[in-house]
C-alpha cells in the first residue's frame, strides 16, 4: 500500500471517529465504558497481532535461526491458542497496544522509504501511537485512566473530537495533494 493510501486511510478513520464523538458523543462514551473488559475484540486484535507478528517475523533476516520460518504461521497460531486460553488477563485494552506497535511497522518502513516530503507528519502520528501501545501493554488500566477525563468533562471531549476530525483532514489532504 503506497503512503498516499495509508495517509487517507488513516485520515478517514480519524475524521469518522471525531465525527461521531461530535455527533453521537453517546456512542463514543459506551464504547469507552465497555471496551476495557470486551473478550472478543481481546481475541479479534490478538489474531491481528499474531498475524501482523508472523508476517513480520518472516520478512526479517534471523541469521542462524532462519531455519524457522518455515513454522512460523504454526508458531503464531500455538500463541494465539495459548494467548486466548491461558492469558486470564487478555484485556482488550492490551491487545490493542500490541496492534498499534505492530501496525506501525509497514506504516513507518512505506513513509521512509516514499521520499515524499512531509512525511513526518504521519510518521509522528504512527510513533505517538506506538508510545500509547506501550503503555497498555505494559498497563492496561491506563485506558480507564486517559479515557475518563475526556469522557467526564463534555468541553474537553468536544474539543478532542473536534481536534481528530481536524487531524483526519489534514492527513486526508497530505494523501491527495502532497503524497
């Protein structure tokens, strides 16, 4: 996927959450309540990451240990299995950090390698996201803890809302016109 695509890509998705949190802040506050504690999109992200993971992991030079990866999708499917059944903790909030670590690992390498100019701007976003990622994977219960100022105080929440349509179109507009 060129860094055209990725940047409206994730410009839509950005300026579609703001707008819903504008619209339907209701939503957004539901889904912040109920996310935290959620099994399936525990397990939905999780199959993401072993796949995003096993990908990765077979595009790598391992050197001496080269000689794995042909079983490497069978290892990622023994740590999906294990992850679901034996990780009492696998918390949604923590599934999606290890999705933001890894989603921006072809988002970084397809920016630097483009030449297009300003790409640092989706670079910076990719790597504030990965900062958040780490963070719940070592924390999940920060979740809770970033999200529930925003969704007690209806001002603030406006004006983040407002502020990631704002973003979404600016990377929108980088993917049209500059990338």
């Amino acid at each position: 996927m060129s860094l055209q695509w990725i940047s409206i890509l994730l410009g839509t998705l950005a300026t579609a959450g703001g707008i819903v949190g504008i619209l339907r802040p209701d939503l957004v506050k539901r889904f912040a309540e109920l996310f935290p504690r959620s099994t399936i999109p525990a397990w939905v992200l999780t199959a993401l990451c072993c796949w995003m993971g096993a990908k990765e992991a077979s595009a790598m030079n391992m050197g001496a240990v080269d000689v794995i990866k042909p079983y490497i999708p069978f290892i990622a499917v023994g740590v999906f299995a294990a992850s679901v059944i034996y990780m009492k903790e696998l918390l949604a909030p923590r599934a999606l950090g290890g999705f933001l670590c890894l989603v921006a690992v072809p988002i970084t390498r397809t920016a630097s390698m483009s030449g297009s100019p300003l790409f640092q701007v989706l670079v910076a976003a990719v790597y504030l996201g990965v900062i958040y990622g780490i963070i719940l994977l070592m924390s999940p219960w920060y979740f809770r803890k970033f999200y529930t100022p925003l969704t007690a105080n209806e001002g603030l929440f406006k004006l983040v809302a407002y502020s990631k349509s704002a973003f979404g179109i600016v990377l929108i507009v980088l993917g049209i016109f500059v990338y």
